[in-house]
C-alpha cells in the first residue's frame, strides 16, 4: 500500500472538464444538478456508450495541422488539458508554463481500423508475402503511429499546443494510472520536487476496437442503460477528458490564484483479488489511512463490472451514513480519467459547498442536507488497482 508524505499544502486551482455532459464547469454543474445522462445505445449496439459532447476543437487547438496529427483521444485531452489551463489563470504564462510538471495517465491508444482490416485481408487472399506488412506500415501509417499510437503522444501534444515543459510522465495501467497520477503530483508538491503541475487523463470510447477489446472479458454493459447500483454486470464506457492544476499554497498565493479545494492525501493499493473480499479489505485499509471527519461524503468511480463493484458496494455498506455520489452513472466509464475526474467534481463541489443530487433508485446514494467540508475520491480497477484520495474544502 502506498501513500503520499505530507508537509506543503496542495491546492486545486484549476479544473478543465470535456466529457458527455458538456464542456466547462458551469455546463457540468447545471447537468449534475438535473441529473442529465447522455448516452448512445444504438450506434455500438447492443454495447452502450456515453458519447463525446460535440466540440469546437479551433479554441485550444487552433492550428489544424496539430489536429490532424492527433487521433481523438489527443483531441479530447489537449482541449481539457487547454480547459484547466484557462481555469487556474496561467494559460500562456510563459514563466510559469515553462516549469510546471505534466502527469498523465493514459492508455495504449487508438487502432487504425481501416489499415488493420485490409492487412488481415490480404492475408486471408494469400496475398501477405513477407514483405507485405513492412510496406504497410511505411506506406499507409503515419510517422506517429504503428499499428496503435504510443501512449506518450498526449503529453507531446499539450506541451506542443500549450507550452507546458516542465517534467512529463505518462502513467499506463488503466484505472490505476489515474491514482499514481494524482498521488505522484501531490508527492512532487509536498515534498517541494515541484511548485505546479498539470494532472490528467483522456479516453475516447466511440471505437470498436476498444469494445470488442472489453467484451472479451464480458465487461460491457449491453442492451439498455441503467445506473451503476442498478446493474447486474458490466460498464458502459464513457468519453472524455479530464485535467487538473494542482499547485502548492505558497505558489498559488504569490500569483493570486483562488482554489477549488485542498487535496490533503492520495493513497493506493493492489490487492490481489485471489479470494472474495479481497478488495473491501483494501478499501478498509485505505480508508483508515485517510480518516475523513464526520462531515465528508464519498465520490466513487465505481464502474458496476463484476464482481469487483460488488466488493466496493459491501464497503460502503459500512458507511451507509455518508453520502455517496457514482460518476459512472452520469459519465459512463472513462478508464484511465475516472480518478482524476472524482478529483474534479469533488473539488468542484466543495467550491460549490454544497454535493450535487443523488441520481439511485436503489438507497445507495442518499441526499446531504449540509455542505460537505470534505470529500474522499475512490476507485477500483474492474481488474486490478485500488485508489482513494481526500479532498478538503478550504
């Protein structure tokens, strides 16, 4: 189990939100309110997906040549990524921008389907001589690509775009990723490794390569939409991208910066996943690293697959007087975001001093009559990690 060392005070001063429900904060707090779910069960059908809101990608990303180099996950997380940026006031600051460290959290990128089918066709007509796939791929992929684009491609785009050079880091490991994202950058800043640093993740899941991929493992939520608590198996996989600015309180005071809220500790955890319970043993574990007050409420990345959200259900069982909020119900899941966007709505709603509503016909998620004074994140990988993380109103 792993966990952040604390000494400086780290802030949330920026959040750029790019998902199904909109672009922008005020767009995603209007959604919340009126507990507005988008989602797709016709185009991918029987798999359900939560789409992309439609973008005007000209206002991050204003020359067209970066565009078409990026695939759209790229796109999604280099306008977030912009988003954030604008948020915390330190968009084109060259002095800050030039020092502040880059995590990202990221997956093994997006297939070329086009050229993948015609080379397994040629195979299937005998035409694939040795040499055949080398020529392909020098002829009908582009220089950034082979066969599926590198994972690191996002933090080259946002620093090409938005002139972020400090540090960079990309973390893979799907939902886990997302917790060492975070918990590295609080790491970096407590420790004083670091003044500022831009923490994110993207995910396009309009792609049949990324739900034929899920379905092997029988993963995906089919047929109709239903909230997370609701289902009986399975995620709908969700688009978005999701950034954070996390800086210390002395570098955000001295440039004047207003917060969203502290995140005080991030804490993280493997279990083995070898016998039922194992992974409630490690969110109790977690849990007693972070000891939230008595005015706190819980946002979950809970992704409803089986049997690992089950396990988290009997966890929360335990702390049935805490109000829980599922981002899975309202965004869909979107992997390697899913922490960092709990990140973001916690700290979002502790700006707000107020939780956004319940969306659960099925009690897990219960109403908070008072302002939240402290929010902790948590999430499960549907096949492996642990996370939890403790924001805090300031």
């Amino acid at each position: 189990m792993t966990e952040t060392s604390r000494s400086r005070e780290a802030w949330i001063t920026g959040i750029g939100l790019a998902t199904s429900l909109g672009e922008g904060l005020d767009a995603h707090w209007e959604a919340l309110s009126k507990k507005t779910v988008n989602v797709d069960e016709t185009t991918f059908a029987p798999y359900v997906v939560h789409p992309m809101t439609k973008l005007s990608f000209d206002a991050q990303i204003p020359k067209k040549g970066d565009q078409r180099q990026m695939e759209a996950w790229q796109r999604i997380g280099t306008y977030a990524a912009g988003l954030a940026l604008d948020s915390a006031g330190v968009k084109g600051n060259t002095e800050i921008l030039s020092r502040m460290d880059m995590i990202v959290a990221a997956g093994g990128g997006e297939r070329d389907l086009a050229v993948d089918a015609s080379i397994i066709n040629s195979g299937i007509q005998g035409n694939a001589d040795p040499a055949l796939f080398n020529e392909r791929l020098m002829n009908d992929l582009r220089p950034t690509l082979f066969l599926a684009q590198l994972s690191n491609l996002l933090a080259g785009n946002i620093s090409i775009v938005h002139g972020v050079t400090g540090s960079s880091r990309t973390f893979m490991g799907e939902e886990a990723a997302g917790f060492d994202a975070a918990r590295i950058a609080l790491a970096r800043i407590a420790s004083g490794q670091s003044d500022i640093a831009l923490v994110g993740a993207a995910q396009n899941s309009e792609r049949k390569e990324m739900l034929m991929l899920y379905e092997f493992g029988d993963f995906n939520l089919k047929g109709k939409f239903k909230p997370v608590w609701e289902r009986e198996g399975g995620f709908a996989l969700g688009s978005g991208g999701v950034f954070l600015v996390i800086e210390s309180k002395e570098h955000a005071l001295a440039r004047g910066a207003k917060p969203y809220a502290k995140l005080t500790n991030v804490v993280s955890d493997h279990a083995r996943r070898k016998t039922a319970g194992d992974v409630t043993t490690s969110f109790d574990g977690l849990w007693s690293k972070l000891k939230p007050g008595s005015n706190a409420a819980i946002i979950t990345g809970a992704t409803g697959a089986a049997p690992v959200t089950g396990e988290e259900r009997a966890f929360l069982d335990k702390h049935r007087d805490i109000p829980v909020r599922s981002t899975g119900s309202a965004f869909g899941h979107v992997m390697e975001a899913q922490f960092p966007l709990g990140v973001a709505l916690a700290a979002l709603s502790l700006s707000h001093g107020t939780l956004f509503p319940a969306n659960d016909n099925t009690g897990v998620e219960i109403e908070m009559s008072k302002a939240p004074s402290q929010i902790v994140v948590i999430g499960a990988g549907h096949w492996r990690g642990e996370g939890m993380a403790l924001v805090e109103a300031i």
